[in-house]
C-alpha cells in the first residue's frame, strides 16, 4: 500500500516548527493559507498563481479594510507557503493594493517644539515640588508642632 504524502497544512506546520517560528505565527500563518484557499474556491495553491495572491491581498485592503500590519501578516504567510513549503518564488507583487499605514505622530519632540508646547498650553495652577513630593499646602508630618 502506497503512503500518502502529508497534507499541505500538515506541510505548513512541519516547516514553521523546523525553523523554530512561534506557536502564535503557526496559527496565523495557518489561518491566513486557510482563508487563502477559501477565498480561491478550495483550490490547491500549486494551482494558483502570483495573480491570485495579489487579489487575495487586495481584497483583504479594499473590502475587508484590514490595516496595513494586517495585510502584511497575511502576505508573510503566503511568501512562507511558496517560499519554503511549495519552493516556489512568486514574482514581486506589484499589483496589490495596499492597505493605508495610519499616520503617526512623533514619539519624541525637539526641545524647540516642547518649549513651543509649554508656550502655548494654558496656565494652570501647578504644584510646587520639592524633595520630590508634591507640596499641597500642608505642613509636612516632620515639621509640625515647630
């Protein structure tokens, strides 16, 4: 009786625990080929083509409206299942939409925008430090009675 080759998820996740990957990336990485192959109508992605990731991924950004990091995961997992369970290279996916990178602020501020920040904040009544305790009016326990 002829053996039969192991299953593609099995594949999959023989691959990620030969390269040490996380338990976690195993699950996402899993679920991302799952959805993969569903989005493509159960076909075996040796069927597919560089084409169909890239409506895949494209759909993921202009319908599912999944963020960048998101999109990015998915497309990490489908390079790994090519890359090194299929041992397939698909060419640069350059045809994917891409999903939108939030706009950040500055995680760190000039001391020119800082004393621009504290120029143009309004006055409050701040307490005074010293010792570095807040002083709020009271005598301090250790003072008391002098």
């Amino acid at each position: 009786m002829q053996e039969q080759a192991p299953r593609l998820l099995d594949q999959v996740r023989a691959r990620i625990r030969f390269k040490h990957y996380s338990i976690r990336t195993e699950q996402a990485y899993i679920d991302w080929i799952r959805r993969f192959i569903k989005f493509n109508r159960n076909r075996h992605p040796v069927e597919l083509s560089s084409r169909d990731v890239e409506l895949f991924l494209t759909h993921l950004a202009s319908v599912g409206h999944v963020a960048a990091s998101t999109q990015n995961q998915a497309q990490s997992a489908l390079l790994f299942l090519y890359r090194e369970v299929l041992s397939r290279e698909l060419p640069w996916l350059e045809g994917v939409v891409r999903a939108k990178m939030p706009s950040r602020l500055p995680v760190v501020l000039t001391r020119t925008e800082v004393a621009d920040v504290l120029r143009n904040a309004p006055t409050h009544r701040r307490p005074s430090v010293s010792h570095g305790h807040a002083d709020h009016g009271s005598a301090s326990p250790t003072r008391q009675g002098r």
